[in-house]
C-alpha cells in the first residue's frame, strides 16, 4: 500500500468553507437566473451549513464535563 499524504492546513476548516461559499457565490452572481446559478447557490448554501455545523460541534457547550 503507499503511503498517505499529509497535508498541514493553515487556515481551520470553517475559514475554507466560508471562503468556498464566496466563491460560489461570486460564480453565481456572475450568471444569468437559471438551473447552473440555482445549483451554485444551492451548494454554496451546503457549504454554509456545513461550516454552522462544525462551529456548533466544536463549541465549548458541547464539551463533555471535566
């Protein structure tokens, strides 16, 4: 088997996300109404909540007591 690539990233998964779902957008607004914008904006709203989704796991109300 070869080995698995590591990768060290400098910037926290919620900071990529976020940047991705600007990104999408930005494609998106670019677009005339229609199916192809529909689909960016759609996965640029998956994107966002899956950024909500990790800020909420990771939150210290989430933490088991210590």
């Amino acid at each position: 088997m070869g080995e698995r690539r590591r990768i060290v990233q400098t910037r926290s998964l919620e900071e990529r996300m976020a940047e991705q779902a600007n990104i999408l957008k930005e494609r998106a607004s670019h677009l005339p109404a229609g199916a192809e914008r529909e689909v960016l904006l759609k996965r640029a709203r998956i994107v966002e909540t899956g950024s909500h989704l990790s800020d909420w796991l990771t939150s210290p109300g989430l933490q088991p007591p210590k």
